[in-house]
C-alpha cells in the first residue's frame, strides 16, 4: 500500500481530486451500475416467472458449471448467467439499419437516452466517507437541480428516436415519451421542495445528514414519515419518468408495437434497454438519498459519517441494500398493475398530482411558519 | 492569460450576433425563433458574467427572471406557429402574406 | 414591504382571475356580460385611484425601490384604467365574433392591464423587463384571438417574432447597463452617474441604453422599430388594436419617459440631435405611409406612428413642458384613439371587410357613430377645439421653447417644421376618413346601425373626453404639470 | 485548467450557436433545435465556470429540458421537409449577414475599447449562492416575481386558447 | 357678460340646440340659426352703436375668464377701434350667409350647426383679446368651411377644392400658430401670457430681439399671408370659392379671410416693428401679384364664381399694399376696405349663389339679358359689380382710395401700378361680367330664371348694399374709430425704423 501513498501524496490538491473522480467515475459505473443493470433485467425475469407462477430463466450457463457439485446446478437454475448470455446476444445479433430513417440522429438517439440516466448518478452520495473521500462522485451543492437538470435531458434520446425511426409507431411513442416525462417531471420535481423547504439545502449529502436519528426513540428521521404525499408522487413520477408499467405508455406494445425502438435492434436496442434500467437505478437512489436516510441506519450508530474502512463499507452497504429493495418494489409493480390509458395518465399527473404537491408545498411552508412563529 | 470579464462578454457578443443573424437571415419562424432564443442567453451570459465580477446577485435575478419569460414567450409563440401553421400549412416567413408588407 | 402600495394591481389581478373562474359557471349566451361586469368593476377601481392621496414630494417606492408610486405612476394607472374600461366595452361589442374564449378575452385584457400599471410604477430594469413582457405576451394572444382569420394570426405571429426580436435587445441592454454601473435601479444608476463622469461617457454604457431604447421604441412603434405596427394593427381584432394603440404605447412611453429622464438625464440630454432625428423621421414616416391606404385599422397603425413621433417630439424637447405635453397629449388620445375603434369596431361588425369605404352612408345610418369618428378624426388631426389639437399645440409649444437654446436652435425649428409638414399630410388622410362618412355614394346596405346602451355611453364618454380636454385643458394640464415637477426636477 | 475549461466551453457554445442558425451542411430545423441544447448546455458549463450553479442548473432544467423539447415537438408535428426544398435569397442573406457582421464589429470594439472589468477578479462564492438567491428573490424581487406569475398564468391561458381544436 | 361675449356665443349656442333638435324639424331647424345669427348681428349694430369713438384706442365690452393659469391663456374678449367695424361686418355677414343658406335641402341640420359654429369661430376670432384663442376660434371656423365645401359643395371639383383648401388654410394657419408661439416664447419666463393686450404691452415696452423679430414675423406675415390668399399662395382660393355652398363662401370670403389681414395688424405689426420694417417691401410687391396677377386671370374667367372669387383674391393686394405702406393712411384704408370687401365679397357670393340656383350654371358665355328677367337681381349686380370697380359711393373707394394716397408715400411706382390694376383691370372684368350676365339677348331657358321677389328673400342683398353704401357715404364712421389705434401702431412701428426709411415719411 505504501507506493500507492506516496504516488497519491506526490499529487497535487488538482490531480488528486481527478484521480479519485476518476475511480470513482468507473468504479460507480462499471463496478456497480452496470452489473446492477444487468442482474436487474434477470431479477425482473425471475419476479415476474414467480408472480406469474412460472420458472424463470434456468438454463443458459456455461457448459462446465453444471458439472460443479452440488453448486453447479443451483447456479444454473439461478439462471445467473442468464444476463450475459443477453449481452452476448446483443452484441452479437445483426446490427440493421432500416433505409428510411434518419442516419445521424438514428444512431445517436439510444445514446442520449443512455448518458442522462447515468450522469444522474453522479451527485448521488452511496456512502459516507472511504478514508478522507467523500462518497459522492460531485458533492454539489445544487445536487438534487442538477439531478433534474439531467434527467430532463433524458427525453431527447427517446423523442429522437421516435424522430428519426420515420414510422408512425416510433414517431406516436417518441411524442407520447416526450409529453409525459415533462408531465411528470413538473409534478416530481414539485413533490421534493418540501423536503428541501424542511432541510434548508439542496446538497444531497446535507439531505442525509439531517434524515440521521429518530424520533421518539424508534421511527427514524427519514422523509417518508415527515412527507408521505411527497413520496407517494415522487414514486409514482418515477414511474412515469422511468417509462415503466403501469406508465409505460411510450412503448405500450399492444397499441405502438415497440414505441420508440420500434426500428431498433441490436446494440442499440439495448442501450435503451440499459437506459430504462439506469433511470431505475437513479430513481431508487435517489428515492433511497430523499427518503429513506441514504446510507444511515438509526441505530448502531450508523448514522455519522464512518471512521473506519470498515464502516465505510458498511454504509456503501447499506446503501445498495435499501436501493435494491426499492428496485425490487419497481419490478414487482410492473407485474402487478395493468397500463394506464394515456388519459389517464395525463390526468393523473396534471390534475391530480401537481395540485397535490402544491398543496403539500403550502401545508409545509405553513406547518414550518407556525413552528418558526412559535 | 487571464480570463476576465472581457473574455466573457466577447463569447456573449458574438453569440447575440449570430442569434441576431438567424433571426435576419433565416427565413423558418421556428429557427428565427431559436435565434432570438440564442440573444436572450448571450444576454443571460453578460448578465452572469456582470454579476459575478461586480459581486451582486442582481445579475443573476434577472437571468432567472429571463428564462421564465423566455420559457412562457416560447410556449405561446410556438402555439401560435402551430395554429398559423394549421390554417396556411407554412412556418415561412415569405409565406405572410395575408397583409400587405 | 407594503402590499398597499399595489392595492390596484392586486384588484386587477385578482379580477382577471375572477372572471376567467367565474367563466366556469356563467352560461355561454351571457358570457359577454362578465366584460361589462369586469368594466364596471375597474370603474370602482378608477374611482378609487382618486381617492388615495396623491404623493407629493419623495414618492412612495416598496419592494426593493422597484415598485415606486408617484404621480406621474398614478397619472399612467388611471390612464390605463380608463383605456381597459373602454376596451372592454368594445370587447363586449365585439364578443359575436369571437367563437369561444370571450371570457379570457376580457380576462387578459385584465392582466395586461395589470403589466401596464406596473409598468407605471417600474423603478428599475427588473420590473421594467417584466411589465413589458406581461404586456407583450399577453398582446401575443389577443391579437391573434380570432383564430378563424388569417390575417389575425399572422399579425400575431408577426408581433412575436419582431416583438421578441426588441425583448432581446432590451435584456442585452440591460445586461450592459447593469455590467458597467454595477445596479438595476434608475436612481442609483442616475446618481452613479453623477459620481462618476465615464461611466455616462461608457461605450459600452451608451450601446446598453441605445439598446433599450430601440426596444422601448418598438413598444411605441417609432422608426426604426415600426415595422410590426401597420399589419398587427390591421390584423388584431378591433378592441385588441385600440388597446395597442393607446395602452401599449403608453405604457412604452411611461417607461421611456423613466429610462430616459429618470435614470439616463444627462445621456438624455447628449443625444438631444438622435432623439430629434428619430421623431422627425417617425412623424414623416407614418404620415406619408398612411396617405395610400385603405384599410381603417391600417390607416389608424399609421396614423398612431405618426403620434409616436409626436411624442418623441415632447420628449426630445428635454424640458419639463415637454413631458408635460406628452402626458396631455396622450390624456387626448386615449379618448381620441378609443372613440375612433369604437366606431370603426360597430361598424364593421357586420362586413368581413375594413375598407374605408364601409363608411359610406354613415351619416344616415347612425348619426352618433358618425359624429363620434368625425370628431376622433378632426382630433386626431390636430384641430380644435378638440382635445387633440390642444396635445399638439404643447409638443409643439414645447419645441419651439427648447429652441431658445442657441445650439439646437435650427435643429428644433427644423424638427417644428417637420412636425408642421406631418399635420398637413395627416390632414389629407383624416379628411379622406370624413369624406368617406359624409359623400362617398352609399352603395350597401343603409339599415340604421343599432348601438347598445354600453356602447352608447362609452361613445359619449369618448366624445365628452375629446371635448372637454379640447375647451377645458385647465384641470388636466395643472395636473400634469404638477406631477412632472414633482417627479423629474 | 480553468481557462482551458473557458476556451473548450465558450468555443463550443459559439460552435453550436452558429451550427444552430446557419448550418451549412443541413437545413433540417430539427439540427438546429439539437444544436441550440448543444449550445445551451455548453452555456450552462460556462455558467459554472462562473460559479452560478443554480443558473446552470436551470439552464439546463428549463431550456434544455423544456423550452427546447417544446421546439422539438412543435417541428415534428409541422412539416419540415418544405424548409429543405426552399431557395435562400442571396441578395436577403448578404444584407441580414452584413447588418449583422456590423453590428458584431461595433460590439466587439465596444467591449475591447471599454476596458470593462480590468480591475475586477472573479471572487470566490461565499455560502450558498442558491440561498442567497432565493432571499433575494422572495424579499427584494418579489414583485417581479409574483408578476411573472401572473405572466405564465397569461402564457398558460393563451396556449389552451391558440390550440383548442373546437374552432374552424 | 360682456355684449360681445353674447355676440358670438349665441351662435355657438345655437349650434349646440340644434344638435338635439330632431332632423324633420326643417323649420324649427332654420329659425333657431335665423334667431341666433339675427341676434348676433343685432346686438353687432347695438355694439357699434355704443362704442365710445373717443376712447377707441382703449378696449371696450372686455371680459377676462381665466382659462389655463400655468400657460396664461385666458378667455379674452374685447373691441377697440381696430376689430369694432370687423365684428359688426362678421355678424351682418353671418346673418346674411344664414338668410342666404335656403338653399341648402339636404342633411340641412348638419349645415345649419356647421354655420353657426363657424360664424362662432369667425367673430370669436375678430373678438379675442387672447392670442391662443385667436387662433383657436379661427381653426374652429376653418373646419366647418372645409366641411361644408366638401359636403354640400358643387362641381365636378369639389373634392379637389375640399382638399386644397384644407392642406393650404392648415399649413397657414400652422406658420402662424408657430409664430404666435415662438411670440409668446420671446416673454420672459415668469411673465409669459398669451393675452394680447399684456403681450403688446410688454413687447412695445421692452422691445423684442431683434433676431428674433427676423424670423418670427416671416412666420406670421406667410402663415396669415396663405390664409389671405397672398400671391403667390393664392391659387386655392378661387378654386375653393368656386366650390363652396354660397353661405360658406359668403363667410369665409367676406370674413374668415380677413382674419389674416387683422393678425397682421394687430399682432405683426405692434410686436414686431423691426421685423415689419424689414419686411414691407417685400410684401409690397407680392401685393402687386395678387392685383396683377390675379386681376388678369379674373379678367380670362368664364365662370362667374371663379371671376368673383379671383377678384377677391385681387382686392387682398390692395390691404396688402395698404398694410404694407405702414402709414396711417394706409393702414386705416386696409381696415376699411377689409370691412367694405366683406360686405362686397358677401354680396358678390350671394348673387352668384342666387343666380346658379336660378340657372344651375355660372358660365357667363351661356348667360345673357337676364336684367329684363331678374331686375332686383340685376341692379343688385351692378351696384355689386361698381363697388368691386371702386366706384365712389361705395365703403371699397373710400378705402381704396386712402390705401393709394398712403401707399404713394411709400412705394410711388408700386402704387402707380397698383392704382391703374385697380382701375382699368378690374373695372375691365367686372363690366364685362355685368354685360354678359345681365345684357344681350335672353336665351330661352332662362326664361324660367325668378328674380328675387320676396322681401324675405331681399333682405340679405339689400342688407349687404345697405351697409356698403353707409360706410360708402359716412366711411368717417369708421375712420374715426380706426385711426387712433392705427396711429398709435404707426407711431411705435416708425420709431424704431431705420433712419432711412424714416427719411421719406411725410407724416
């Protein structure tokens, strides 16, 4: 460990903070996002075999881990290979491009709708401290605007492709995608200012921080008990801006076959298929950051930030653990509810949840007034 | 060198004039509109720049302030071409021809 | 903070969005009654201006010195009152020819309304830049209410795009104002310029309030940004165009007047030549354009750039009579203006067609709408003993008493005499107006025109207005002077 | 590194500007409206350069995130493929760019002879700046602000009126 | 009340009732005007006969109403020797336009208040003591006339005529209202006033830069100039009076066009006396276009009303010369023939009038023996016809002729030129009109031509001749008024003259 002290102690304030941006960039990424995604989609196949009382994926493995004892054949019926046999497929199928598109912004739309969700991740802060680290990739102090900011971002990736597809199907999903992810954007991003109106700041980790400890003795701190309106919307728009069921009318397949990715396959197919499960795993950290006390615990004292290696670790823990839970509580709804008309979904979100964040922005500010007047 | 002020306002200059070449040279109302959209941020750029090197926040209220309206005259006015669109079926400038010019 | 202070506002505000609730329960055939409801409601609202003292010497100012209630505000807000209350009489007027929507006709007449007495009151560039944008926005709509015409929308689209076009200029002008003197008030900008000598003499500086004064041009339609003027006045529905014409353009004026004579005195009085220039082309420019056409509203789009230049014309003079004048003048030409819409409106209720040769035969078929447009253009026109002519006669005066100053002397005379060269040619076309009413040959229909009682008296009041500010400039014109020296010395 | 941030981020902002307005390659008003979000977000870099991060992130919210999906709607609903049929008018262009060229030279030597801000240095920001901003907002800007509620309210009604369908 | 506030608000009174007099009630209608302006030109005479001769330098029937106190404009009435004979001959002329207005058969209630608005304006304008309203009460005359010709005018010209007229009168009447501004400009500050008497006071105390005299008096001395048909801005005069309805072009000839002449008088001159001194000469010889000019393109006329209406333009040369001799002799002689060209103008209009609604045309060539037919009407031209040659017996050749004896002080070769226009040119036009309407044969539609019969019909001429052949025998009964205040003009003009024009100056 020694020359790694002395190469980072030889940096200076700049490099090291590149340096450690850097891994934390790719460890974040590929170390955790992308196996996350990726055993998300076999967790989804698994959860809907289950409600649906089926198997689920079971076979696909490599030929030798069945021969393994006794561990061998639980793997495989685990089907945990079962997602890198879906990359190699993706990677591997015929990448076509159908003549009539629209090239450039063909090609380009599954990445715009890949990068947002994961720049996203960026202020999320999944740990407390890892030695003299801050566990956040950006600690901003307009974190949860720069959240939004990106996420917006994220439906150009999808309205383009429903662009440059130059079909009717992508074009209906793209514009469908577009309006209610605006929608909801409006009624999610007006959920939260309660929590910020009680928190007093926008940084994430500042949000954390004031969720630690409990209030007589046993419920935690956390937001969801303060604001369960405001969590009740930000869920619900998280569905909605994550096109997931019961909101996944941009590529409702009965009525727009595939939506937006009508035309797509290969490769590019699934960077919009990584895209929705990295939209996922923003929502829920970010759910997880807002509501549910980030990386604390109320007890064993895991609410200050760690000292020790050790604790670190455990907050990282902790951390992955609640957001998974939440990702679990994504898949499982999808099993659960049919899709919503696109009426309905727009009322919904117009007129049933902008007014109640509003209204729950009102009763905050004076709940909070009548605390400060006292 | 030195970035200062100056750096700043030359990148917001030249932004208002190309804003400004869409608007005269473009003849799409959707583009000329984004032109004019492209003023208002050189004009967000100075006001920032201002603000931040004179040290006063005014600046930067009336940036907020600015984008709000932008977003509310974008709104109307893109509803606007569209329903002029749906009685002419052209976004075209040369295409007002209704009154005399 | 003194929410008092914007008492009136407020009752605007909350009116508009009064009627565009209660539009929610009034059935469709008696919709256009909540117009009349909303005009009766600022005419206690108008009542109510008088009843508030007015502030002599240092003026009530709230909300971080932005919001400031003088008289000169005051003067502005009863102004607007008057104009909207009419307007809405016309709306109502006019309602059969709008298919749906009537209530938020009325209700953003209301907030424009609202952005005009604000703009009364702007103290710095932030309430400025917001006033004139709910202003301009809410003009976008109206004047392209009447989605079934053509002409309606793209005189709409073409006020967005040009009317955009001066917003930007203006935040850039603005941007560099507040860059180099460091604030967003008018009185500290005057007084930092009283400190500091370059900063008036700023390239940079004076680039900022060129800027904002070509956009503020542009709200009064004067040369070079009068462009837009001629086809949005004849595109917009009628009420719209009358509320254009006079409030829009006073509100521009308003602004003008603070911008220049509040915050940039001194840069004011540099550019005497440049202020001059621009007014003598304006008047010019409007009067001559107005000669060929034929279309009333298109003809008025002119005239009113013609009055711009007037208006220009007091302001250039610099002195405390001049801005006096102004204010006189536009006291004639509210009732003038509105006189004049208000007939061209009833009139052309029942032809598709603006020409002016619907007027044929007017005389018989409605003696009082007749007398109405004949005298709104004999005011317009500058001739007594209407209100118009007393209007011009203290530009006028006022010019030729800023050419006591030996330096400007010819260039006044010279901007006198153009002045001189527009009354004349507005002469012929108003005369054209008349000569339509009384001896073009009737060839349509010759049925009496019925009036309804609102419009009837609106039209009395337009007419009783018109005259008693012709014969009767005392009251007024103390006034007036009064607010201006309290306000600008 | 800063300044290398400044070049990288104010060369790409005026790149895509005038990629957004005069592209020569394509006509395509939906390239344009892509190229306006480039130049929005490179502005928002520039803004954090500044350190207005709440600005930044508004940029990016409101104009990149909505005003500018609005553009994109709006062209894909209307027709675009008759803009790349049309003929530019070379005698139109060569004045509008002339005017324009004008009107930059008279900026540019505007601000290189004013020496604006020689003295000044970009301080560091104290505290929150959202803080800050939102107390001035809420207390000596909070006229305007309410007006510009009373503005989206107009722009909200205005929108309904100009696209309900129910009128010939 | 002051008599003269009666004088002219009567009418304008009247105006204002027959708004709301319903459009059937022709009658009603044409009492109410008749009522009004007899009234008027009744207590016109009452007036005249009141006025203290001996005190006319001083202003009598005053009556002060504040108006606007910031700018000093008050409501300023009153008559001194200068204006007394000009109201009277407005309200004799305005009661004769109104008895004369028969004619009129369409939308008469529109006339009818148009008229009185106008006579109003006009004595208003004669009346005022107050420079604005001066002004303001002749542009309130002026509207109505271009109304009034464009409306109920006649011939294929009207509506050119109209617009002539208007573009013409306006930009006169604006030259002049500059100038009465930059005049109200050149007080000092505290004292500005637009009220007449304190203005002349003020400026023949402290005398007037004399830059500024330069320019301002051309300002006045063309804009009064265009609205009395100065050559050469003479030319939409004929035209219009062609056009006109005969009441309008009764009042405006005869009397709204001498407003210009008496702004000169009694505004130019006593402010400005430098100003004038440089300008005279100048005017005297414009004045030889008009009687030159004019009088040959009277003499070329077919139509009778464009011979009448040159010839008054022509007759202007002669006020104009008499202005401009800046003598008492000349001046007083101006105001007469001022007085005594209303009455004539008036009555040469009424006759023509008469004569197209007999025969519905003016061309001389076509008329011819209609003194058989029409003897009232007849000798009614003649007698007109000998005043306009300056005939003695007339009030126009006592004014005439002491306009010449002034003037020969002044400008010899002028005057001399002048006199044998006057003489030769217009006795040459105006006999010959008398002998093509009035002698040869009768052609035989005109048969059916009515003289004037009834003595309701006669009045008008015969109040018209009347008061012609009065001033004509007594012109002392304007004279003694008139000169007192002439002389103090005079007096004050000639002593800040320049040496060498005082050299020549008899008096």
């Amino acid at each position: 460990m020694d020359w790694i002290n002395n190469f980072v102690g030889g940096l200076t304030a700049g490099q090291q903070f590149a340096l450690f941006s850097l891994l934390k960039v790719v460890i974040v990424i590929f170390g955790a996002v992308l196996p996350i995604v990726a055993y998300a989609v076999l967790v989804e196949r698994k959860v809907s075999a289950f409600i649906q009382d089926r198997v689920g994926p079971n076979r696909s493995a490599p030929f030798f881990v069945k021969y393994l004892p006794v561990v061998g054949p639980f793997l495989v019926r685990l089907g945990i290979f079962q997602p890198l046999a879906d990359g190699l497929k993706f990677i591997l199928k015929e990448d076509f491009t159908p003549s009539h598109v629209r090239k450039v912004y063909f090609w380009i739309a599954p990445a715009i709708a890949m990068v947002p969700a994961m720049l996203a991740l960026a202020v999320i802060p999944f740990g407390s401290t890892l030695g003299n680290q801050k566990m956040v990739i950006a600690d901003l102090n307009v974190g949860i605007l720069y959240t939004f900011g990106i996420v917006s971002l994220g439906v150009y990736g999808l309205v383009l492709a429903g662009y440059a597809s130059n079909s009717k199907f992508s074009f209906l999903g793209g514009i469908r995608s577009s309006a209610q992810m605006i929608s909801y954007e409006i009624a999610m991003g007006m959920s939260v200012i309660p929590l910020f109106m009680l928190v007093g700041d926008l940084n994430l980790s500042k949000v954390i921080e004031y969720q630690a400890g409990t209030t007589l003795g046993f419920i935690p701190n956390w937001l969801v008990f303060k604001q369960p309106i405001a969590f009740v919307i930000f869920l619900v728009a998280a569905f909605a801006e994550t096109n997931r069921l019961p909101f996944d009318l941009p590529e409702a397949e009965t009525e727009l076959v595939g939506g937006y990715h009508t035309e797509y396959s290969s490769m590019k197919f699934a960077l919009f298929f990584l895209g929705e499960y990295t939209a996922m795993v923003a929502a829920s950290a970010m759910m997880v950051v807002l509501f549910f006390g980030g990386w604390t615990l109320p007890f064993a004292g895991l609410d200050h930030p760690a000292a020790t290696f050790i604790m670190g670790f455990a907050h990282i823990g902790i951390f992955v653990a609640k957001m998974l839970a939440l990702m679990v509580v994504f898949i499982w709804v999808r099993w659960m509810l049919p899709r919503f008309r696109y009426d309905q979904l727009m009322d919904l979100g117009w007129r049933r949840f902008v007014p109640l964040a509003l209204a729950n922005i009102v009763l905050t500010a004076v709940v909070l007034w009548a605390q400060n007047a006292k | 060198m030195n970035i200062g002020l100056e750096q700043y306002l030359t990148v917001s200059g030249l932004l208002f004039c190309f804003g400004l070449l869409g608007v005269v040279v473009r003849r799409n109302l959707l583009i000329m509109y984004m032109g004019l959209e492209l003023m208002l941020n050189a004009a967000n750029l100075a006001l920032v720049a201002f603000s931040r090197f004179n040290d006063n926040l005014d600046g930067q209220l009336m940036v907020f302030f600015i984008i709000t309206v932008a977003a509310a005259e974008v709104a109307v006015g893109l509803a606007l071409i569209v329903a002029l669109y749906r009685k002419r079926q052209s976004a075209h400038v040369e295409d007002l021809t209704t009154l005399k010019l | 903070m003194n929410v008092s202070l914007i008492e009136f506002e407020i009752t605007v505000v909350l009116l508009g969005m009064g009627v565009l609730l209660l539009d929610l329960w009034t059935p469709a055939e008696r919709k256009p009654g909540l117009g009349l409801a909303a005009a009766l409601s600022l005419l206690l609202v108008l009542v109510a201006t008088f009843l508030v003292p007015i502030p002599q010497g240092a003026a009530a100012s709230g909300f971080g010195g932005g919001y400031l209630l003088d008289g000169l505000a005051l003067f502005f807000k009863r102004f607007f009152l008057v104009a909207a209350i009419l307007v809405l009489v016309m709306q109502t007027e006019f309602a059969d020819r709008i298919a749906s929507g009537i209530s938020e006709f009325y209700a953003l007449v209301l907030f424009a309304l609202a952005g005009m007495m604000f703009a009364a009151s702007a103290n710095n560039f932030v309430m400025l830049f917001v006033a004139i944008e709910l202003i301009t926005v809410t003009f976008y709509v109206l004047t392209s209410f009447q989605r079934g015409r053509t002409a309606s929308l793209e005189a709409g689209v073409k006020y967005l795009i040009l009317g955009a076009l001066s917003s930007g200029f203006l935040v850039f002008g603005i941007a560099l104002i507040y860059g180099t003197s460091g604030t967003m008030s008018f009185p500290e900008i005057a007084a930092k310029i009283k400190a500091s000598h370059d900063l008036a003499h700023g390239a940079l500086f004076q680039l900022g309030v060129l800027l904002v004064l070509v956009a503020l041009g542009f709200k009064i339609a004067a040369v070079p940004m009068q462009i837009w003027a001629p086809d949005v006045y004849q595109g917009a529905p009628a009420p719209v165009t009358a509320f254009l014409a006079v409030g829009s353009k006073a509100a521009g004026m308003v602004l003008l007047l603070r911008v220049l004579l509040t915050a940039v005195p001194d840069l004011a009085s540099h550019s005497a030549k440049l202020l001059m220039t621009v007014a003598g082309i304006t008047i010019l420019y409007g009067s001559l354009c107005a000669i060929p056409q034929r279309n009333l509203k298109r003809l008025l789009g002119y005239s009113s750039i013609a009055s711009a230049g007037f208006l220009l014309l007091g302001i250039s003079a610099l002195s405390l009579n001049g801005i006096s004048a102004i204010l006189y003048y536009l006291g004639g030409y509210l009732f003038t203006v509105l006189a004049a819409f208000l007939v061209i409106c009833i009139v052309t209720r029942n032809t598709k067609d603006e020409d002016i040769s619907v007027l044929a035969g007017l005389h018989q078929r409605s003696p009082l709408l007749a007398a109405g447009l004949t005298l709104a253009m004999v005011s317009l026109a500058g001739v007594p003993p209407l209100a118009g002519f007393f209007g011009k006669f203290l530009l006028l005066k006022a010019a030729v008493e800023s050419a006591s100053n030996p330096e400007f002397r010819s260039a006044y005379y010279t901007l006198v005499a153009v002045g001189i060269v527009g009354v004349i040619i507005s002469l012929y076309y108003y005369f054209g107006v008349m000569k339509a009413i009384f001896w073009t040959k009737p060839t349509g229909d010759l049925s009496p025109i019925p009036l309804s009682l609102p419009a009837r008296l609106a039209l009395y009041v337009c007419i009783a207005g018109m005259l008693f500010l012709g014969l009767y400039p005392g009251p007024l014109l103390d006034f007036t002077d009064g607010v201006v020296k309290a306000v600008f010395n | 590194m800063e300044d290398a941030l400044f070049y990288i981020f104010a060369a790409l902002t005026l790149l895509f500007a005038f990629l957004c307005v005069a592209n020569p390659f394509s006509r395509n008003p939906v390239t344009s409206a892509m190229f306006l979000v480039l130049t929005m977000i490179s502005l928002a870099g520039l803004f954090v350069l500044l350190q207005a991060f709440f600005l930044a992130a508004v940029q990016i919210l409101v104009y990149a995130g909505a005003v500018m999906v609005l553009f994109l709607f709006v062209i894909m609903l209307l027709d675009v493929k008759e803009e790349e049929r049309r003929r530019f008018n070379p005698f139109g262009i060569a004045i509008g760019g002339v005017s324009v060229i004008g009107l930059g030279f008279i900026l540019f030597s505007t601000i290189r002879e004013s020496k604006v801000g020689a003295g000044l240095k970009l301080t560091a920001v104290k505290g929150s700046d959202t803080a800050a901003l939102g107390k001035a907002l809420f207390t000596e800007y909070l006229l305007p602000f309410e007006v510009i509620s009373v503005l989206l309210l107009v722009a909200m009604v205005g929108v309904i009126l100009l696209s309900k369908k129910d009128l010939k | 009340m002051s008599l003269l506030t009666h004088i002219l608000g009567w009418p304008l009174l009247a105006a204002l009732v027959l708004a709301f007099v319903p459009r059937n009630f022709r009658f009603l209608t044409r009492l109410v005007a008749l009522a009004a302006t007899f009234t008027s030109a009744a207590l016109a005479v009452v007036m005249f006969v009141k006025f203290d001769t001996d005190a006319a330098t001083d202003f009598q029937f005053v009556q002060i109403l504040p108006w606007v106190k910031s700018l000093g404009i008050s409501y300023h009435v009153g008559v001194d020797g200068l204006n007394v004979g000009l109201v009277l001959m407005g309200a004799l002329v305005s009661f004769a336009a109104c008895c004369c207005a028969w004619e009129i058969k369409e939308r008469e209630k529109e006339f009818y208040i148009l008229l009185l608005v106008m006579t109003g304006g006009i004595l208003g304008a004669f009346a005022s003591l107050d420079v604005f309203f001066l002004y303001f009460f002749h542009e309130l005359a002026l509207v109505p006339a271009f109304i009034m010709i464009g409306v109920w005018g006649r011939g294929e010209e009207k509506d050119y005529a109209t617009f002539k007229i208007t573009l013409y009168l306006s930009l006169g009447a604006l030259l002049a209202l500059i100038g009465l501004l930059a005049l109200y400009l050149q007080m000092p500050e505290d004292k500005r006033t637009f009220d007449l008497v304190a203005m002349t006071a003020h400026f023949r105390a402290q005398g007037m830069d004399g830059s500024a005299q330069q320019f301002i008096f051309p300002l006045l001395l063309f804009g009064f100039g265009i609205l009395v048909s100065l050559w050469p801005f003479h030319t939409w005069a004929p035209l219009a009076y062609g056009a006109a309805p005969t009441a309008t072009a009764m009042l405006h000839a005869g009397v709204l066009k001498k407003f210009g002449l008496y702004g000169l008088i009694r505004i130019a001159l006593p402010m400005m006396p430098e100003g004038a001194a440089m300008w005279m000469n100048c005017l005297a010889l414009l004045c030889l276009g008009n009687i030159l000019y004019c009088g040959l393109v009277a003499m070329k006329q077919k139509d009778l009303n464009l011979l009448i209406g040159n010839s008054s333009v022509a007759h202007m040369g002669f006020v104009f010369l008499g202005i401009a001799s800046l003598n008492v002799l000349g001046i007083t002689g101006a105001v007469l023939v001022m007085i005594a060209h209303g009455l004539l103008a008036a009555l040469s209009f009424a006759l023509s009038g008469y004569l197209y609604q007999q025969t519905k045309t003016l061309e001389m060539e076509k008329l011819g023996g209609l003194l058989r037919q029409m003897p009232f009407f007849g000798a009614a031209l003649v007698m007109a016809a000998m005043a306009g040659c300056g005939l003695p017996g007339f009030a126009n050749f006592a004014g005439e002729a002491l306009i010449f004896f002034g003037a020969w002080t002044e400008f010899r070769v002028v005057t001399v030129i002048a006199a044998w226009g006057a003489l030769v040119i217009g006795a040459v036009y105006m006999l010959r009109a008398v002998r093509s309407v009035l002698h040869g044969p009768l052609p035989q539609e005109w048969h059916v031509a009515k003289d004037v019969t009834t003595p309701w019909r006669r009045l008008p001429f015969a109040l018209l001749l009347g008061a012609l052949l009065l001033f004509g025998f007594f012109p002392a009964l304007l004279t003694r008024k008139i000169e007192p205040v002439v002389k103090q003009i005079v007096k004050d003009a000639r002593a800040v003259l320049k040496p060498a024009i005082t050299a020549g100056v008899k008096n």
